[in-house]
C-alpha cells in the first residue's frame, strides 16, 4: 500500500487540535502520534475521547508546546529547508514516529 506523503505543517498544526479536542494545555510527543495516525486515515480525532468543551477553562492564552516537542519541529523544520509545505514521505513518517515514540 502506498501513502501519500504528509505535509510536517499539517501534523503540527493537527497535534495541537488533538491537544485542544483533549483540553490538555500543553502539546506532547502523543499528540503528534496521534496526529500523524489521524492523517493517514488510520484513526479519527473523535476515538481519541470525549472532546472538552471550548469553555473549560485551560490556563491563559493557547496551547503550549513541551519542550522536547519544540526542540524536535523545529529541528525537523530545519532539516526540511524551513520549507512550509514541506512533505514526509513514508520512510521519513517512519523516522518521526520513532523520535516521537522516544519522548513518550
């Protein structure tokens, strides 16, 4: 089976949604797993749990990033040539999911 690649912008900016469905006010290695199982169409945000209500309170301002998390978008942002549309390729997801499963 073939995967279309998965743009790295896309499995940020789906982690954070999983944060906020979640109601967790920081984004972790986890989010991204899921995210990127979100993607590629293996699972749905909505079997991840019962969404919080966007009035629950979750601390001031929006989601915050874990610092290894960070530390890791941003190298990889790096490594992608800081392109915004950059995509992964399966091999490279593969490598993602191992970092990612490490700091879990």
């Amino acid at each position: 089976m073939t995967v279309d690649p998965i743009r790295f912008a896309d499995i940020l900016t789906t982690a954070s949604a999983v944060a906020s469905y979640l109601g967790e006010p920081e984004v972790v290695a986890p989010h991204l797993l899921a995210a990127v199982a979100i993607l590629r169409g293996e699972s749905t945000i909505e079997e991840l749990g019962r969404p919080v209500s966007p009035f629950v309170r979750r601390g001031s301002g929006g989601s915050a990033v874990s610092i290894p998390v960070r530390d890791l978008a941003q190298r990889w942002f790096t490594e992608l040539g800081a392109n915004i549309n950059a995509a992964l390729d399966e091999p490279a997801v593969g490598c993602l999911l191992v970092e990612l499963q490490a700091l879990c």
